[in-house]
C-alpha cells in the first residue's frame, strides 16, 4: 500500500469519526438536552401545583425535531466530509508528487543516466531539500563511475603495448630450435598466459569504451542467417576435439541493421561457451527462427549448468560459476558482459534459463529490419 494510500484512509476514517462526533453533538443539543430541560421545568411545575402522579410523566418532544438532525447530517455533514476527503487526497497527491518523482528517478537509475538531474520546486520545503541531496549523490556516483571507467580505458589501453611485446618476445624464444625442451615448454605455458591476459584487456578496453560511449556501431543491413552458418562451421571444429556433436536445428532468413562485426562477436561468444562449459560426447543445437518481427537465436548445450542462485549474476563482469572455476576451462568471465552490451546495442533481449545436469539455454530476440514499401 502506497503512503498516499494509507494517508487518504487515515484521513477518511478521521473525517468519519469527526462527522458521527458532528451527529452526537447536534443529537445531544436538539434531542437530549431539550428533553432534560422540559423534564426539569415539569417537574419544577409539579412541586408548584402539587400534581397527581400522572402529570409526572414526561412531556413528548416534536417528533420533527428527528428529521431535523437527520437532515443536517445528512445534508450538511455528509457533504462536508465528502469534500473534505476528496480536498484532503488532492492535498496528500499535490505534496507527495516529489517522492513519486524521486521513487521513478531512482527505479530508472543506472550508470548510464547518472548524469540526469531532477528538477527542483525551489520552495525550500524539506521534499525540495530531499531533491538536491538526490541530485548531488547522483553527482557524485557518476563522477565515481566517470572515473572508474577512465581508469579501466587507460589501463587496459597502456596494458597493450607490453603484453604484445612479451607474446612477441615468446613467440621467437619458441622459434629457436636449440631451445631445451623443458625450457620450450615453459615459453609455451607463458605465451599461453600472455595470450589470455592479452584477452582480457582486449575485453576491458571493449567494454570500457562502450561504457564511456566511445564505440560507433555500423548500421548496415546484415543476413543473420549467412552468420549463424559460418559460426555453426566453426562451432564444429571448436567442439570436434571433445566430440561434442553440434546441430542447426532451423535457420529462417533473417535480415537485421547493425553491426556485422559485432554481431558475429556475439554469435561466436556464445558458440564459444557452448563448447567450453559442455561434457564430453555432449552436444549443441542452435536455431534460428523469425518470431513476429524480431529474429530470436537459440542455443542449447549439455553443459554442467548454472545453479539458480548464480543466474541474476551471469552477466556480471569477470564472474564465473563455481562450475566453471575448472582449470581445464579457459575463461576470464568478460564473454557474456560482452554478449550483453552487444545485445542492447541492438535494441535486443538476452536471456539464460539452466537446468542443473542437463540443459542450458541462450536466446537472444533481435528486432528484423522493417521493410519500406515503396507506393
């Protein structure tokens, strides 16, 4: 129940009680009090005139006088109430209208809008005072995040340039055919450690530069459907070495306007996923389907699964199940960040349902390109 809600209630059941109070009163003035004063000047009479027993009686009110109070309340006390109720909720909405702003701001608050500034009545009341401290703490969180993102682009940006120079130093220590083989090994082993941390600023950076809005995505019309073969032809040589069997169950044509390079990123990210977080002799199956106006990509693998409670979490960066923390599973926990952030670029929707042990299934809805008639 809203507090505006419960303050019309509140102020309903006051104005109730005050008009039976209003009701009482007036009863009490016309009806009670005449009757004790005609009783008293009757009997003050009797003692006078020394009245038999049956001049004692009481002295029968105006039977009009009833109506007379039921016509008040009703006609003046019920109105009253009724106007003051509906002028009381008006008042309770006109004050509340900045907590149902702010409610709104806050539901609507990410680090993308952190930027956005409330309006202030400039009244001075303690609302007003309660927008500026919002918009202040929105100030301050978005120059954390400002400066947060600014650090990861620079860092990962001056990461780069050693990190290509070590993989290159490596791959020409490799090269030397005297090189003993325990000391080739380690050169391996490292070069593969180079190549990893390579990725994950290459990650970093990505999704660095889309934080800050810094990436221009194409807007050219791209066959989905020429995609997902090419990805499926991939997917079986990734998955070839595990001998999990791969399948494209349906493949409608689909054309969407984006990013052909960004979207076959993100085709092959989750492809990629499917064959490392599987079992072995497993198997994938990916489709493709025109859905009302939007392309919807399923993919489905045999995977360890997801526990539910690290669902809400999955898209989190660099975090990774507890399933996947296998050394024989090579990740840094960037790929569906990454999947994420291509999505939305896209006005899509990305969602992951598992069943522990089972199935695990991807399915990412993507608007069609609307055809223009020409007359």
């Amino acid at each position: 129940m809203t507090i505006r809600t419960r303050l019309s209630l509140w102020y309903a059941t006051v104005m109730f009680a005050a008009l039976m109070l209003m009701g009482s009163l007036l009863y009490y003035q016309l009806v009670i009090q005449p009757r004790h004063e005609a009783r008293r000047r009757h009997l003050e009479h009797w003692n006078r005139e020394e009245a038999t027993d049956n001049d004692a009686e009481e002295i029968p009110l105006d039977p009009d006088i009833f109506e007379d109070v039921s016509s008040i309340v009703l006609w003046c006390g019920v109105p009253a109430g009724l106007l003051a109720v509906a002028g009381g909720w008006w008042l309770m909405r006109k004050s509340l209208a900045p907590v149902a702003a702010l409610t709104q701001a806050a539901e609507r608050l990410n680090e993308r809008n952190l930027g956005e500034q409330l309006s202030r009545t400039g009244s001075g009341d303690e609302f007003d005072r309660l927008t500026e401290v919002f918009n202040a703490m929105t100030a301050r969180l978005n120059n954390a995040f400002t400066r947060i993102r600014e650090f990861t682009l620079h860092a990962s940006h001056e990461l780069k340039t050693p990190l290509t120079v070590l993989c290159g130093e490596t791959e020409t220590a490799l090269r030397d055919e005297s090189l003993p083989p325990a000391e080739r090994e380690r050169a391996a082993s490292q070069l593969d450690e180079l190549r990893r941390l390579a990725r994950i600023v290459d990650g970093l950076t990505l999704l660095a530069k889309a934080d800050a809005g810094l990436i221009t995505l194409a807007q050219s019309p791209v066959r989905l459907d020429e995609l997902l073969r090419d990805i499926f032809a991939d997917t079986q040589i990734l998955a070839h070495a595990s001998g999990i069997r791969v399948e494209l169950t349906a493949c409608d044509e689909a054309t969407l306007r984006g990013d052909p390079h960004r979207l076959r990123q993100l085709l092959l990210n989750l492809a990629d996923n499917a064959v490392k977080y599987n079992q072995p002799q497993g198997s994938i199956a990916m489709s493709l389907r025109r859905v009302a106006t939007a392309a919807e990509f399923v993919i489905t693998n045999t995977g360890p699964g997801i526990p539910s409670e690290s669902l809400p979490l999955i898209f989190d960066r660099f975090f990774r199940g507890d399933r996947a923390h296998s050394s024989d599973t090579d990740g840094c926990g960037l790929g569906l960040s990454i999947a994420q952030w291509i999505v939305s670029a896209h006005n899509g929707t990305i969602r992951i349902e598992s069943v522990l042990s089972k199935l695990t299934t991807v399915t990412v809805s993507l608007p069609l390109l609307q055809e223009t008639k020409t007359p």
